[in-house]
C-alpha cells in the first residue's frame, strides 16, 4: 500500500467508508442523474459472473438509467437477453446494436455522411449508448460484463469523484491488481508484457517523452475498461472502432479534458474472464496490434512524431530489451509472494507481441489514418434528432 500521487491525481482505497460513499452519491445523484453502461455480448450470458453483477447493480439504487449495448445475432437471443435482466429491479435499456432497427437507422444516418455501419464491436455498442445516456444523466459509468469480483462499489468509486460536487473531476479511471489469489496467478498480460514495456520503449528510442506518452505513463491501469465521466465529455469523444478503445479514450480525454480534472480510482483486487493469445484477428494479440496502431496513430496527431518503418524494427529491439528486464521484475515479485509465474511463457508472449506489433506498425504505415467513430456533437450537426430516435427504437424494442 502507498499513498504516492502521479501527474493523474490517485484516489486510494485506504479507508474509505462504503456506506457513506453510496449515500452520498445517492443524495448528490437527485440532481446530478447517473447512468451505468455494460457492455456485451450474447455469449457473455454464460458467464458465471453476470449473476453476481446483477445482484450488485440492484443495490445502486441511485442510477437513472442501466444500458446494455448488447451483440446479438438474432431476435431470439435479444430475447433472451431481456428475460434474464428482467431480474434487475430497475428495468435496463438494452441496446439490440447490430439488430434491424438499429441499423436501419445507422443507415440513414450514413446518407447524412455520418458512417457508423462500417464499425463493429466494443467501440460503436458504447458509442451508442454513450448517445443515449447523454439524453438523461450528468455522469455515465462504464463497466465490462464479465466481471467475477464485481461489487456495488465499483460504479459507486467511479462516480464519487465526478458527482461529488467538492471534487468536480470530469473523467475517473479505474485501476486494480490482476491477481487470481485462488489461483495464484498474475494476469494482465497485454499491459504487464505489452503496453506498459511498449511505452518504456518509446522514450528510450526517441530520446525524450513526448506529453501523451507521459500522460498514458501517469495512469497505473490505463487498458482498465472501468471508467466514469460526466456526459458533455462523452460527447465529444472520437471512439475507436477497434479494440484499441481503452486507449483511444485515453487519448481523447487527453485533448478535452484539463489533467486536474482527472484522476483514477483504485477498485482493489479485480478477476474476469481472460482471453486466449489468439491471431491477427482474435484474442490478445488482436488487441495488442489494435492499441499499437491507436498509439502510432495518436502520437503523430498529438506530438506530430513521423514514423518509418527503420523506426519501428528499431522500436521492436528496444521493446524486447525493456520486455526482458519488466519480466524480472514480475518474476522476482511473483517469487516474494508465493505466486505461480511461468517465465519461460512470459517471454514466450513477449516474442508473439514483438512480431505482431512490427507487422501491425507497417499496415499503419501503409493506412495511417486508422478507425475513430465521429463524436456524438459532429453527429447530432448531421442528424439533429439522432439520438432521440435511437432512444425510441431502444423503448420500443424493450416493452
């Protein structure tokens, strides 16, 4: 435990008294009303944890609205979606994303120039009900749904320090240890072995640390995909239509936000479910070549940075070396606390990310003008309406 604050003011779990964290909230969120976004797909129904979110979510009493962007891929799985959920004591609005009536709208909206059919996945389901929360609520809070150490008090921190009208910060961020104590078992592996090597790597191969690295390097969990902020930032959010989401966040709260607006959350030990290594296409070496580009791609828009491809095996070499040294570094710890760590497997990844991300960096190269969804302002310029209809086809669809 330390109380050591970054660039990013740090909220640590110290003492902190729940009950009267939920109350306060509660009172504040009268005039101040909340939504909670969950996003998800069919399949995560299956998960053992989503009973326990449920049971958690029924005691935030405070919220306004509950929304499920959900991925489905037929009416009878929506339907299903909506049963189990009707446990909730406060009826969710569930997005069907990639259902008829959506799209149809998505559609329309294209023809107004506006081309949000093209995207998939995480980054377009938030970005719709980012549009939706933004019709009724201050604050939003963002939560994944395959959560196994799921509790009230998650969406409760996220949103203290935007609804506490003492702090006023416009954007929270989550960060926890990714530990399995049943287990004993260290996970993280895209940040621990990628991202977290990868932005060492940066500074040392330009020689200086440009002002986005050092705000990525400020936060101590930034791949979390738990955050909060108030709904006129949310609004002028370009979200990646990848899976470079948490990071492509980051980099608009980067531009939009004051750095003393911002803080991050600890929300202690976290357990969900772990992907495989997967391919180009899939798993975590998909998401390490997505974040790759997202970093690329900010860094020339924000720190106006030329890549080569020189650069990039040069970047590649470098990587490894910091990737070696973080290895030793987990290694050691893991050996202090009695944790089962596989060395030979870490490194095994390390070397999976390494070629991925050179391959990754020259289709960047090629097309570097990646994949951001236009934000919701850009939007309701275009479609004035846009979101009010999106609301009533969620209604309708969830009577």
């Amino acid at each position: 435990m330390d109380i050591r604050q970054e660039e990013v003011t740090t909220l640590h779990e110290i003492c902190a008294n729940k009950e009267k964290l939920i109350s306060s909230i509660r009172d504040v969120s009268v005039e101040r009303p909340v939504s909670i976004i969950m996003p998800m797909l069919y399949r995560e129904l299956e998960n053992k944890s989503i009973d326990g979110i449920v049971k958690g979510l029924n005691k935030c009493d405070y919220v306004r609205d509950i929304i499920i962007p959900l991925s489905a891929q037929s009416e009878k799985e929506f339907s299903h979606v909506k049963r189990f959920f009707s446990k909730l004591q406060k009826k969710p609005l569930i997005i069907w994303c990639n259902g008829p009536h959506v799209t149809r709208l998505l559609e329309e909206l294209k023809q107004d120039g506006i081309n949000v059919v093209d995207y998939e996945g995480k980054g377009r389901d938030v970005w719709l009900a980012f549009g939706i929360a933004s019709l009724r609520s201050y604050a939003i809070a963002l939560h994944d749904a395959d959560i196994q150490t799921y509790s009230e008090m998650i969406p409760a921190k996220l949103l203290f320090p935007i609804l506490e009208p003492e702090l006023d910060f416009k954007f929270s961020k989550g960060y926890y240890a990714r530990v399995n104590l049943e287990k004993n078992i260290i996970y993280g592996r895209v940040f621990r072995l990628f991202v977290h090597p990868l932005l060492k790597a940066f500074v040392d191969e330009l020689g200086y640390e440009p002002n986005f690295l050092s705000f990525l390097r400020a936060f101590r969990y930034p791949l979390s995909g738990e955050f909060a902020m108030t709904v006129d930032v949310a609004i002028d959010v370009d979200v990646p239509g990848d899976w470079g989401i948490e990071i492509g966040v980051l980099a608009e709260i980067y531009r939009n936000v004051a750095w003393k607006r911002i803080c991050q959350i600890d929300l202690g030990f976290y357990e969900h479910k772990h992907q495989k290594m997967g391919g180009r296409k899939t798993g975590l070496v998909r998401m390490a070549r997505d974040i790759f580009q997202t970093l690329l791609k900010v860094l020339t828009e924000e720190d106006h940075i030329q890549f080569s491809e020189p650069f990039l095996t040069s970047l590649q070499v470098v990587y490894q070396r910091v990737a070696r040294d973080c290895i030793r570094q987990y290694h050691a710890d893991a050996v202090f606390n009695g944790l089962n760590y596989d060395r030979h497997l870490e490194e095994t990844i390390v070397e999976r990310f390494s070629r991925h991300m050179l391959e990754s960096g020259r289709v960047y190269l090629q097309k570097p003008t990646g994949t951001r969804i236009p934000d919701w302002l850009r939007t309701i310029s275009a479609r004035r309406k846009m979101r009010e209809e999106l609301f009533e086809i969620v209604l309708e669809e969830n009577e």
